[in-house]
C-alpha cells in the first residue's frame, strides 16, 4: 500500500466528505464537471452523453456507495 497520498490541487478527501455529508449534497468536482468538455479534445463526435452517479444508501450515520453494473 502507499505510505503518503499527495492532494490533487489542495483537495482533502475527509475534508471534502465531510463537507458532503454535513450539507447533503453529492460532491461535484471544480476541475472535471460533468460536461463534453471533459471526455472530448475537439468536440463530442459520438453523440449523447449520460452522467451517472453510483446509488446511495444511509445506512447507520455512514454512508455506503453501491457501483451498481447498468
């Protein structure tokens, strides 16, 4: 396993999942959004793109991500 973890650009995983949990809200990152833009250099040449998230559960004050294979 890696002994250190380098932050990408200042981000603090507990800091940033904390922040998710206390507000509610799913976390969307600054620096990649959910656009074309993102997956393509020159423009998006295969059509319709769907952003997915994985589902979410509360269970016990934790919270559980579930990668479901649709």
């Amino acid at each position: 396993m890696f002994t250190t973890v380098k932050a990408f650009e200042g981000q603090q995983y507990s800091t940033l999942k904390r922040q998710c949990l206390q507000s509610g809200l799913l976390f969307e990152d600054p620096r990649f959004p959910a656009t074309d833009d993102s997956l393509f250099y020159q423009g998006n040449r295969i059509g319709r793109v769907v952003w997915k998230r994985p589902r979410v559960s509360w269970l016990s004050g934790a919270l559980y991500e579930f990668y479901l294979p649709f």
